[in-house]
C-alpha cells in the first residue's frame, strides 16, 4: 500500500512538472499571453447560490424549468448566456429580479 501511495505521488508530481514546463514554454513563444490560475472561480456566484438555495442543485432545478443540465451549467460557469426573456423566466423560477442573479 505504501509503494502504491509514493508511485501516486510520484507521477502527480511529474504532471505537474510536465504542464508547467509546458506553460512556461507557451509563455514564452508567446503562444499564450497571460496565465490566469483562477480558472474555477470564474462563475456566477449569485446565480449558483440562489439555485442551491431553492432547489438544492443545478439538476433540479434544470428539470424544473425544463433546460439541460448542461447549459444551466455553462451558464452559471459564464460559458453562455441568456436572452433578456430566459433571464427573466430563471429569475421568476428562482423568486428574484433579474439584476440579483445576472
């Protein structure tokens, strides 16, 4: 079990190696112009909280207003964005203005 452990460890260690060699390589060709490592706290916020609040999980309440999961997903991730009327219908589902949640 412990050889198990270190080996994990081991190869964690050389992907992470790996992918900042390769992003300090892409930085320096000027591949990629800046890093951003805050890449899973771009979402909105609000919007997820209120859907917790009221329906426990972006599942339930992507079956209550008849939407895939998916795009409540990529919505609340600001991956995609709603009309003036889907904004307004989530906020009515949701039981707020829409300036609360968008």
């Amino acid at each position: 079990m412990a050889f198990f452990i270190v080996y994990n460890r081991l190869w964690e260690y050389i992907i992470y190696l790996t992918t900042a060699t390769i992003l300090f390589y892409l930085l320096q060709q000027e591949k990629i112009t800046e890093l951003n490592l805050n890449v899973g706290e771009i979402m909105n916020k609000k919007l997820r909280m209120q859907i917790i609040d009221c329906y426990f999980n972006q599942a339930n309440y992507a079956q209550i207003i008849g939407e895939q999961e998916a795009k409540v997903s990529r919505v609340v991730n600001e991956r995609a964005t709603l009309t003036d009327d889907e904004k307004k219908r989530w906020a009515e589902v949701l039981g707020c203005e829409v300036e609360d949640i968008f």
